[in-house]
C-alpha cells in the first residue's frame, strides 16, 4: 500500500515537472504609444520572470514571456500600467500597449498677490470685462470701424498686419511660459540643445500646435513629453545645417 501511495506520489510531481518544462517563454514584439504618438524610454519588467526592458525611439520593445505572466509599464511622465500576458497576446504579432500622462497642472505667474490696485477695482472698467492686449485692441479698433474707415483699412492692409502682430504677441507669451517652465540646464543637459541654439529652438517649439496647447492648459508632464520628441528633430536639423 505504502509502494503505489509513493508511486502515486511521483506520477504527480513527474508530471508538474514535465508540464513546466514544456512551457517556455516566448519572445513577443509590442509597440508603446501615446495619443498616437510613439513612446521612447518606457521600463517594461516582467514582475513575475525577475525580467525587464526599454522601449526604443519608435516605441517597440522585445521581452520573453509566458501566459499568465504580469507585465508593468512604467515612465517618470506616465501613469503606470500593468498588464497580465494572455493567450492571445502570445499568438499576436503585435502587442498594442496605450498609455496616458500623468497630468500637473502649473501655477499660473504671479508678479505680486498683494497687489489689489486695478481698473476694476478703481471702477474705471466693469469687473469681469474682456481684456485685450495691445495688438487686440489695434485689431478690435480696425475692424469694428465701419464705413469709409472699415474701407480704407481692408484696401490699405493694416488690418491684416495688426492681425499679424496678435500673432506675433501671442508667440511671445508662450516663449515667456517656456522660459518660466524650462530653465536653460534642461535644455543643454536633457535635451542636448547647444546653448547657442536655445532660443532658436524654443521659436522652433512655439510654432508646433501640441506644444502651444500643453503650455496653455499649463499641463507641465505633456509639455515636457511633447518638447522631448521636438528637441529630437530640432538637433537633426542642426546636424544636417552642420
């Protein structure tokens, strides 16, 4: 009796064995993107293997798995992922993984909260009116003149040059966000812009839509993400201007 419990015993711990032998870990092929855009330099560790890797510049990574294994993407400007490999993962020429950003929004730049001196207090303007700059107001006074004024201006193209210097103010106050946002170490150190190209590079950055739309929502992690793939293009272009 105590001879086939025992025998009984090693068919089991035989075939556990042989089954987790026959399972061995696959090489898959997966693709890291946010909003469409690929991601570089995402850590992808296999927790369960001890195993791990980094995506490329287009996003790709290659890592041996097995079903059943938990997978956790993680990057300092996005919000981590974990992820448990199925079957079908393993039979998949492709693994599609979307992450999101963490978002941080920026304080707005306060020259002095103590201040409470302004046009609405004094009661010169009504609270909660519109402001205009400089520019808008050229523009608001060109194009609501009517009659031979309105005219005149449409035939001499003052109005369109004013509204090119809405333009130009506009740029300008993104350039001020970049400057407040990004010091000039980050830019020679972290994204190998060469000081003498520091400036040339943030009008490079303010004419890309993304970059305007990050610095306005003051989403600093997005800026960040968004500047690091322009700083890329911006240094080939130097490299062939060279």
């Amino acid at each position: 009796m105590k001879t086939n419990s025992t025998f009984v015993l090693f068919l089991i711990l035989f075939s556990q064995f042989v089954l987790g032998q026959s399972v061995e870990p696959k090489k898959i092929h997966g693709k890291i993107s946010f909003d469409s855009v690929s991601v570089e330099g995402v850590n992808i560790s296999n927790i369960t293997a001890a195993n791990s890797t980094t995506s490329d510049e287009s996003g790709d990574f290659f890592l041996f798995v097995k079903e059943g294994d938990v997978l956790v993407f993680s990057a300092i400007n996005l919000v981590t992922l974990r992820k448990r490999v199925e079957k079908n993962d393993l039979t998949s020429s492709l693994m599609q993984i979307k992450m999101t950003t963490k978002s941080i929004d920026l304080q707005e730049v306060v020259i002095d909260e103590r201040s409470q001196i302004s046009a609405e207090n004094l009661g010169i303007i009504p609270f909660g009116q519109k402001k205009y700059t400089p520019a808008e107001r050229k523009l608001y006074t060109a194009t609501s003149g009517g009659g031979i004024d309105g005219l005149l201006n449409s035939i001499s193209g003052r109005k369109t040059m004013i509204k090119k210097e809405v333009a130009i103010e506009y740029k300008e106050q993104m350039l001020v966000r970049l400057d407040y946002l990004f010091k000039p170490d980050y830019y020679t150190e972290t994204l190998n812009i060469p000081e003498e190209y520091i400036r040339g590079f943030q009008y490079y950055c303010v004419e890309d839509d993304d970059l305007v739309a990050s610095l306005k929502s003051r989403n600093k992690t997005l800026s960040q993400f968004l500047i690091i793939s322009l700083a890329k293009k911006y240094n080939k272009i130097i490299a062939n201007e060279n």
